[in-house]
C-alpha cells in the first residue's frame, strides 16, 4: 500500500473511531465536529484551537472559536485527543493516540513526536506511585529543532 493509500486508510480508521466515540458518549455527529476533527488529524503540527478555527472558518464562516475550544476538549474528555502541556502558550492538541513523547523547540514553537522505548519504561517515583495512580508517562524534551539551532 503506497503512502496515500495508508494516509487515506488512517483517516478511515481515526473517522470510525470518532463516530464510535460519539456514539458512546451521546454526542451527535455535527458537521461542524466532523470538520474540527478533521482538521485535528490532519494536522502535523499538534494544532492550537486558533489554528484549527482558522482552518474550519473556510467552510463553515459562522463557526466561533468558543465552539472550536469547547469541542476540542470535549474530544479530550471522550478519548479523541490529548492536550499538550505547556508553560504559558496557548494549550495544542493531539490527535495522536499512540505512545509518544515530544521536542518542543523553544525558539519556534514547532512541538514533533518520537518514539523511545526506554522513555516509556521509566518506572514512577515510589512516593509518587504511593501517594498517586498514574494512568500516563509522557516525556518531555525542549531545545532547538534543526532549523532554529542553525539559522
């Protein structure tokens, strides 16, 4: 299967995930939720509320970036997306649900995903795992992408 078919089989599967995820929390299938969802899963940059409603506005003029943010943490809350954290900047989002960590660039902003085995091993402080359920480990890098660390 060449790369446009596997893109197009992505899209497939993460629009039945979404419609099953909608299903199971009673939300109805907007045209406007299917819009922002698309926007979300095909972005590549772990998109801002702002990006997203930039993109959508193209088609559906009227659609607020209120209605944009709350729709995106809606999809937080049912299992569609994950908030990046961040430190000050508007929260991004990720539509990728697999096990990943990031690099943050801390000149441009540019946020990618990696895989690390070891980083997904690391075993939780005792006294955190005491005190705490940890139901996630994400790692966390920040630095210069390629770009910024040469220009």
């Amino acid at each position: 299967m060449g790369k446009v078919g596997k893109r197009a089989k992505a899209t497939e599967d993460a629009m039945r995930l979404f419609e099953g995820k909608c299903r199971e929390h009673n939300l109805s299938i907007t045209p406007q939720r299917v819009a922002i969802y698309r926007e979300l899963i095909s972005s590549t940059n772990h998109p801002s509320a702002v990006d997203i409603h930039n993109k959508v506005r193209e088609y559906f003029s009227n659609i607020s970036i209120d209605t944009v943010s709350r729709t995106l943490q809606t999809f937080q809350q049912i299992g569609l997306a994950k908030v990046l954290e961040s430190s000050g900047d508007p929260k991004r989002f990720d539509s990728n649900l697999e096990p990943h960590h990031h690099f943050r660039c801390m000149r441009c902003g540019k946020i990618i995903d990696f895989k690390h085995e070891m980083y997904d091993a690391l075993e939780v402080p005792r006294d955190i795992a005491d005190k705490y359920l940890v139901v996630d480990k994400k790692v966390h890098l920040e630095g210069l992408c390629d770009t910024c660390r040469t220009g």
